[in-house]
C-alpha cells in the first residue's frame, strides 16, 4: 500500500508541475513588443521616407557602428524595434508571434521580457564589432528566443519529449545556416542574440527551474560576455564606415539646407574612423 501511495505522490505532483507548465498566460510582453515594431514601421512607411530608405533609418535610430561609437548608444536597442521593408517586417513579427506567445507561456511576461531585450542588445553589440551596414530588425531578439526554447526543452525532456528540444536545435540550426549562405543577413546579430538569450534564459530561469546556483553562474557569464563585446566593439578595434553610405546622408542634408546636420554627421561617423 506504502509502494502504490508513493508512485500515486509522485504521479501527482509530476501532473501538478506539467499543469504549472503549460497554465495559460496572457502574452503582454509578446503584444506589446509586437505593438511597438508595428508603430516603427508605420512611422516610417507613412512619416519618413519608407522603411528601406538611408535618411528614414538613420532618423529613426537604426545600428550603425560609427554613430554608436559616437555616442548615439540608444541605437543598440532602438534597432531591435525597426524593420527594413514589409518582408522583413512581416517575416519577425510573425516569427515573433508565434514563438514569443508561446515561450511567454513557459517563462511568464517578466522574464520573457528580459530575455528579448537582453538578446536584442547582445544581437547589436555584436553586431558592432562584426558589421559595418546600416542594420536592424528583431532578429537578434528572435535568436535569444530560440536560446530559452532549448533550455526550456532540454531541462523538460521527460515532459515535452525529446522531439521538442531537437526540432528547436533544428530550427536554430537550419537559420544560422541560411544566414551564411544568404547574402544581407546579419549573422552576428543571430549568434549574439541566441548567446544572450540562452544565459538569460538560465540567470532568470522559469517557475520550476529558478535556483541560486543557475541565477549567480547565469549571472557571471552574462556579466563576463557583456564586458568583454563592450571592450571588443567600443577599444579594441577601429571603426570602419561605409563612406558610399555618409556621402547619401551627408548630400541629403546639404540639399535641404541643414549645413550643421551635415557637419555633425560627418564629425561624428569618421570620429574613431580607422585609417
């Protein structure tokens, strides 16, 4: 009777822990970033001058090394929220949709929010140190989500099965290899957002999985990784511009008359400029 009052005990409390797993939570944080992109690109679509347009992208604070290192540090998040044309546009958001409502409900709205803002900084700096281009968009973030997906799988493999946690590594795999052999993407943004959002996602972990020990390494490494692509993106190496790019800008703001603007720009983007 003991033996079968165990396994009963242990049945239950495995069915009350896959129950908290999958409790339905309303995705806020999935929404509101959502909300937000949508409201950059009608911005730019309808009040700039499009959403593939330099001048619009430079205004609304798309990455851009040299300005970055400048001083114009908001770039590193403002990027995360701007896309550049509808195919981008619709391709993260929806992207964004799915996974984001989905791993919300694993992670609930506060850490899932961590999670994509501490990918979509760690998809800029990298970029940083990696891209000269103009660059933005969510998918560095998106990365950082497929980074919580395989720590939620992994660490729930006798619950989801394995099949869940391979077809994320799957996933992952299959878009970083598209990264590479489709010209325009940003792979550093990828690598550095699935890097951030995997330690973010072990530093803040979920409702079954939260320790002291996961938080303090999660936490050092996290720490660790941030100094050192500050150091490598913002000391140790030059800036190299894309001169064709300046010169659009630079003519842009000559041509309607906004001199300083043009002075500013150009003092700015060849400030740390490697020769």
């Amino acid at each position: 009777m003991k033996i079968t009052s165990d396994i009963n005990k242990k049945n239950l409390e495995e069915s009350y822990r896959v129950q908290k797993i999958f409790k339905e939570r309303k995705p806020y944080a999935t929404t509101l970033f959502l909300l937000i992109n949508l409201l950059y690109f009608l911005w730019l679509e309808f009040f700039g001058f499009g959403s593939n347009n330099i001048i619009s992208l430079i205004e609304a604070g798309a990455l851009y090394t040299p300005l970055v290192r400048a001083g114009e540090y908001y770039r590193i998040l403002t990027s995360v929220f701007i896309h550049i044309g509808l195919i981008h546009f619709a391709f993260n958001n929806y992207a964004l949709y799915i996974i984001g409502s989905q791993l919300e409900m694993f992670y609930g709205s506060i850490r899932f929010f961590l999670i994509y803002i501490f990918s979509g900084i760690m998809g800029s700096l990298f970029s940083i140190i990696f891209v000269n281009e103009i660059s933005a968009g969510a998918s560095g973030a998106l990365f950082g989500l497929l980074g919580a997906l395989i720590y939620f799988g992994y660490n729930n493999r006798a619950v989801l099965g394995s099949s869940f946690f391979n077809n994320a590594v799957t996933i992952l795999v299959l878009n970083l290899l598209l990264g590479f052999i489709i010209p325009g993407i940003n792979v550093a943004a990828h690598i550095g957002g699935f890097i951030g959002g995997l330690l973010m996602a072990i530093t803040v972990g979920y409702e079954q999985k939260s320790d002291i020990f996961n938080i303090i390494n999660g936490f050092i490494a996290m720490l660790v990784l941030t100094i050192g692509i500050i150091y490598l993106g913002f000391f140790e190496k030059g800036v190299y511009r894309n001169e064709e790019l300046d010169n659009i800008v630079y003519n842009y703001y000559m041509s309607v008359g906004e001199t300083d603007k043009a002075k500013e720009y150009m003092d700015k983007v060849t400030m740390f400029e490697s020769k």
